[in-house]
C-alpha cells in the first residue's frame, strides 16, 4: 500500500535529473522528476507506453516533439499533456537551460464526467 502522507520536496538548482516521486510504495503509482536540458540538448524521444504524462515548464523555451510530425513550442508557463502510447521527446531551442516537472501516472478510464481534486 503506498503512503498516505503528504510530502514537501525541495527542488535542487544543480545537475540534470532530480527524481521527486518514484512510484510505489512512496506514491499510488505517480512518477515524477524535474529535468534540465542545455540549450540544444534532447531528453531523448521515448513512448509513454500506457502511462498519460504531464510536462511543466518552469524556465527557458523549446519544443516538445511528438512522433515524426507534430512539434509544440514550449516554455516557462507551459503545460504539455502527452497521451499514452505516444513517442515524444523534449529539445532546448534557447540559450538558456530548459527546465521542466514530468508527472507520469497509469493511464485509467473512469465513468467520471467531471472529476475534481
């Protein structure tokens, strides 16, 4: 069973990847991590396989590339929501260092029409 407890991380200023959820036992499933990319620097293009993912962008600008044609301009106060069974990638197109929250989490279909937090 994972935890129950609420939880505070502080962000780090340094290093690429900094892991903030890992999944079970510490959350219901949700993964998350802050990544920073140098300008020019990709994630690498990867499938969400069947999780849903959500990128937050907290500063600089890039784009988020999904499969061979599709390309969104992204950047400090952007939201990208990528659907499962998606390759994507993320690629810094400034000259500052582009840095996001990835929140991954099983995709599940429910009845609900309107869910709430």
């Amino acid at each position: 069973m994972a935890s129950k407890e609420s939880i505070v991380i502080d962000l780090e200023n340094n290093g690429k990847h900094q892991p903030l959820l890992a999944g079970h036992p510490q959350t219901y499933g949700m993964r998350s991590g802050k990544v920073c990319l140098q300008p020019g620097e990709t994630c690498g293009q990867h499938s969400t396989e069947h999780y849903e993912e959500m990128l937050v962008f907290l500063s600089g600008k890039g784009l988020v590339l999904i499969g061979e044609n599709q390309s969104y301009q992204v950047g400090q106060g952007k939201v990208s929501y990528i659907p499962p069974h998606t390759l994507h990638n993320v690629k810094n197109t400034g000259s500052e260092p582009l840095i996001y929250i990835y929140c991954v989490a099983a995709a599940a279909i429910t009845n609900a029409t309107n869910p709430t937090p």
